[in-house]
C-alpha cells in the first residue's frame, strides 16, 4: 500500500475512533446530568426589534452604578445570545458597561426564515443592519461593536456602514475573507470530519439526547491544545434549556448563515478606512478559522492592537475569558496596553 495512504488511513481511523468515544462519554453525561436546572442571568430588559418585517430578540444587562459605556455582542454562526456566557457578560457589566445582546436572524427567539431561497439569500449586509436596529430600537447612539467568528465579520461591517455609531471594533476568532484563495480557512481533514458527524446525526434518530450530541461533539472540534476542555455539564444544561425554554435551534441557521458570509464575500479592502481603536483577538490553534486570516486583516486596520492566546482555539473558553475581558476593556476606555 502506498505510504501516504496508509497514513492517510490511520489518521482517519484514530479520528473515528476519538469521535466515537467522545460520544459514548457524552451520551453517559447527559443521563446522568438528568438536565439539571441551569441559572442564568437575567437581563433588565428584553424584547424585540424590527429589520422591515423581520423580528429581532434582544436582552440588555445594566450595571448597578452609572453607565459609562454600552456594548453589543455579536455571536457566531448560527449560535443564540448564549453564545455569549454569564461570566462574560458579568466582566463587562462590572465595569459600568451596559452589554446588549441579540438573536441573529434565523435562529433562536429571532424570526426563522423559513421562506429561503439560495438565489434570494440574505447577506451579511443585512445581518449588519439587524444589529443597527436594535441599536435603534433601545436609543443608543452610540456603542463598542463586539463580534466573534461570524459576528467579527459583521462587526467589521458594522464600523464600516456606521462610523459615527461604533466608538470601537473587537473582531473575535474571525476573518476578512472566510474563503481567501490565499489562505486556508479549514482543513481537509477538519472538512471530512465535520461532514461525517453533520451526515450521522442528519440521516440518524430526531431526539433530545442525539441533539444535544452532535452540538457537544461539533464544539468539541474547535477546541485548541491548550490546557483547557469543554465543561460538558454546563454546556449540556445550556443545550438543553435552548431548546426547552428558548425554541430550540433552527436546523438550517448554519446554511442560511454559511451563505450569507459567501454571499458578503471580501472586506478587506475596505478595512484600511476603520480608523477608530480595534481589537483583533485569535487562537493560535483555531482550527476553524486559521490565525492567518488575523495576520492578514489586523495588518489592513489601522493602528489596531492583537491579542493572539496560545492553545486558545474557535472558542470562547472560561480559562482565557479574564485576559480577553482585560484587553477590551482597556479598549474601550482607551488604556494604552503593549500590542501582543
């Protein structure tokens, strides 16, 4: 047998076998959990903004003291505002920032587009102007624009369509060109490994415990290397109050939002005109997004600072959230921090 595909081989069967396994240890949590109660925080606002006749969820979370500052946190492909965890939110709020959180389109307490079509799609331009809305919607002028993985994208977007709007731009785990011929995105071996477990549970048994499954195995391979893993416990229990108390999850989100950011195509050309203080945040390990694509449209911002954490990977973990909160908080009030 060739070399190279006896390697090739190995490597698939060891993936295989780690997948599987990851499963099993999964399946057993989820019964022992029995979906315990989880206990979120709870906003001091909530309700909906309007895009023409699309229906926009938001929450808002306000500081104690005085308001010095309102943020808008933008999740990542087809994620809900929980996404974003208490702790981050909390971090933020503790320093008098007002945190203002939404549901993108299609998924969530948003209306799901039920309607799609691939030759009428939306576009990220749109998704741009779902966040303006809810901006709107609570009479805030302005606001720090915070983006992760898709939300980056928008995020960017959003400082380009609306400058007097945005005071500052944090572009987390994200990209200029997603799909840059330059650069790659995602790996061949990451490529057949998604498809496989997106074909299990596609064509598998519609349940409860098979849902949670396949989204606990999905995040499991944005994981970086570093000394950190999922907590599986709490990410089960937020899986299961999503779909019990939050209307679950729109199955097709993550086309209709994969083919938004298709559709948007390249903005780093555009990016040279963002002169307003930006913060570019990267896992050395992402294995969704390469940090390539952070080189790459850090160097097109003006003056913007970077934050690339070793072992962090396509995710947003407890380990590393003190040190991303630290940097954007010195963002957004302007304290001089080294460039690293």
């Amino acid at each position: 047998m060739n070399t190279v595909l006896f390697i090739t081989l190995i490597t698939l069967l060891l993936m295989f076998y780690k997948s599987n396994e990851f499963e099993l240890i999964v399946e057993d949590l989820i019964r022992k959990t029995k979906f315990d109660p989880i206990k979120l925080k709870s906003p001091q606002k909530s309700g909906y903004a309007f895009n023409g006749n699309v229906k926009l969820f938001y929450e808002v979370f306000e500081p104690l003291e005085e308001i010095k500052a309102s943020a808008i946190l933008i999740s990542r492909n087809s994620n809900t505002i929980l996404f974003w965890p208490d702790r981050f939110i909390d971090g933020l709020i503790s320093k008098n920032i007002r945190v203002i959180r939404f549901d993108h389109r299609g998924i969530g307490f948003s209306d799901w587009i039920n309607n799609w079509k691939n030759k009428t799609a939306y576009a990220l331009e749109d998704m741009v102007y779902d966040t303006m809305e809810v901006l709107k919607k609570l009479k805030i002028n302005q606001a720090h624009i915070i983006g992760a993985s898709m939300g980056g994208m928008i995020a960017q977007r959003f400082v380009l369509e609306f400058p007097k709007v945005a005071l500052s731009l944090t572009s987390i785990m994200s990209s200029g060109y997603f799909y840059d011929p330059q650069l790659t995105a995602v790996s061949s071996s990451m490529k057949k490994r998604f498809s496989r477990i997106l074909y299990k549970y596609k064509f598998g048994k519609k349940n409860l415990v098979n849902f949670i499954k396949m989204h606990l195995v999905f995040n499991q391979l944005w994981t970086g290397n570093g000394s950190y893993g999922l907590n599986l416990k709490e990410d089960i229990q937020l899986l299961n109050y999503e779909i019990k108390n939050r209307n679950g999850m729109h199955q097709n989100s993550f086309l209709q939002h994969t083919t938004a950011i298709k559709k948007s195509g390249s903005v780093l050309d555009r990016l040279k005109h963002i002169n307003i203080p930006s913060l570019i945040i990267h896992g050395t390990d992402d294995a969704l997004i390469s940090i390539k694509h952070a080189h790459k449209y850090a160097a097109q911002i003006k003056n913007s600072k970077t934050l690339f954490i070793s072992g962090m990977g396509h995710d947003l973990p407890q380990k590393y959230t003190p040190q991303i909160l630290n940097h954007i908080i010195n963002l957004i009030y302007g304290i001089k921090t080294s460039n690293n």
